[in-house]
C-alpha cells in the first residue's frame, strides 16, 4: 500500500474513531428525524437521507422518520386543475384537497419505505390515523377557516413503540383523526415535535432547505452550533428571528422544554448532514439542548 493509500484509510478509521462516543451515547435511542424540504424532491439527496437513517438503525439508533410533502401535494393539486390556496403560509384544505394531499402522502410514504428496504432494513409506513397515532382538531388561521388542516391534541405512541420492539423502522406521514374520525393533513414539523415528545426522544433532527439558525442571517459566519432553549427563546424575543424559521425554532424550544434532549436544524440539501452532525465534533447545523445538556462543541 503507498503512502497516500495508507493516509486515506488512517483518515476513515479517524473518522469511525470519531463517531464512537456518540454511538455509544445513543445506542437504543429514539431519534426522530423530520424529512422535508429539498431533500424530498432531489432523488440522490433522498437517497443520502434514507441511507444516513438506515445506518443510525444499523448501528443501534432507534430513528423515526416524519416525513412532509407540501411540495408534490401542490403538484398534484395543480395537476388536477386546481389551484394551491395558502391563508397565513397554510394550505387551505378543502375537500377534494384534503383526498389528493392523503394520497400523495401515502405515496410518498411508500416510496421512502421501499428506500429503506432496499437498504436492508425492515420499515413500516403508517399515517397518524394508524393505531390512534395522532389525533387532531380543525386548525385556524387567525381565525379563518382553512378546511381539513388538523391541530394536534394528543398523541398515542404505542404503535411506535411496537413497531421499535419489533425492529421495525417506523416511516409517519402527517395525516390525523378527530374525535368524528374525519381526516386532517398535519404540518409535519408539528407532527415530529408531537412524536419526538411523546416518545421522549433523545434527539429531534429537521432537515430544512437552511443551513441553521444565525445571529444575523445575512452573515454565513454568525452560525450558531449550539444554544440552549432559553438562549433559543432570547433570540425571537429580540427579533433575531423571523420568516420560516420562527415557527421551526419554536418547535424546537417546546420540544426541548418537554423532555427530548437535544434538537437539531440541519441543511438537507448537504449529503449525509445528519450523519455530519450527529457522529462529527464539530457537526455542521445547529443544536438546541435541554437545560441538563453539556456542550459538545468547544472552541
């Protein structure tokens, strides 16, 4: 072997070196994982992503994906000859809407399914109505009726867990049920942070079209790696952050506040981000952490 053969093989096994402490960590945790944004539509970004959670289940993560598909649903919606109405950045979700979007979801979640099979692992894709996962009532916009979008009002996991103890991979697309059993899309960020609480993750990761959360969002150098959920919350309440990124944000401090440990915003458009993230020192998105959390970042 020369030189530069051996260089490459001792820099891989730094790199496996690396990630042992944090298997170690989390072996036998739940992570859940929120698929979305770009990381959906481009075919090898959304093979990066389902190999990365098909290696955390390989060496002993318990991850679950929850998973969106706004953007194929407006594609479909437009297929149809109807056109995407949003009040307030929601969807409004009328009858025949509501069908396509649980259609599509429900591809979408086949497809992802079938990915990880391929991969050699058993998954099983479910929607929120399976088992009771998620149960809703009608959301509003302000006040305004938007149809069939559904507010979380609890959350059952048993099916989860029986899926876990099985050594199933558990794929959710963000579809619930109210108390008169109508069906309601869910905003799958909403739908991870509810999951990510009841089953008291050890992580949360959101996989987003950004690169993470900024002190000032014009200055890539203002990344911040790490910040607690109070730390977090100083910055909305200073008006740091705005746009798309508050309601995401939020998400993160409340699931924290109930129990799951850290939480990550990670850019999805990068190859294998969540494995950079969660088995590097460095890491590449931005982690909020629990108030009993120690830092791993140290500079």
């Amino acid at each position: 072997m020369n030189e530069d053969s051996m260089k490459e093989v001792l820099r891989k096994a730094e790199v496996l070196i690396e990630a042992l402490p944090y298997i170690q960590r989390f072996n036998r945790k739940i992570i859940v994982v929120k698929y979305g944004g770009s990381a959906m539509v481009d075919e090898t970004l959304k093979r990066h992503v389902i190999q990365d959670v098909t290696l955390l289940k390989l060496v002993g993560f318990k991850p679950i994906i929850v998973h969106g598909g706004g953007k194929e649903i407006s594609r479909w919606v437009g297929k149809s000859g109807m056109e995407p109405v949003f009040v307030n950045g929601l969807r409004r979700t009328d009858e025949a809407t509501m069908e396509i979007a649980e259609m599509v979801l429900n591809k979408v979640n086949k497809s992802l399914v079938s990915l990880v099979q391929e991969l050699g692992v058993n998954a099983v894709g479910i929607s929120g109505k399976d088992g009771g996962l998620l149960k809703v009532r009608k959301k509003y916009a302000d006040g305004e009726d938007i149809g069939f979008v559904g507010e979380i009002t609890d959350v059952s996991p048993k099916i989860l867990y029986d899926l876990l103890e099985k050594d199933f991979l558990p794929i959710v697309c963000p579809v619930g049920m109210d108390d008169h059993f109508c069906s309601y899309n869910i905003n799958a960020d909403d739908a991870a942070c509810a999951i990510a609480r009841a089953v008291k993750a050890e992580k949360l990761a959101f996989l987003t079209d950004i690169e993470g959360v900024y002190r000032d969002p014009a200055k890539k150098e203002t990344l911040i790696s790490e910040l607690s959920a109070d730390e977090a919350q100083k910055l909305i309440g200073d008006g740091f952050i705005g746009g798309g990124m508050l309601p995401k944000l939020s998400n993160c401090i409340d699931a924290v506040s109930n129990g799951v440990s850290r939480v990550h915003i990670l850019d999805g458009r990068i190859a294998h981000c969540l494995l950079l993230e969660i088995f590097t020192n460095k890491g590449i998105g931005t982690a909020i952490l629990g108030d009993k959390e120690t830092r791993y970042y140290h500079e």
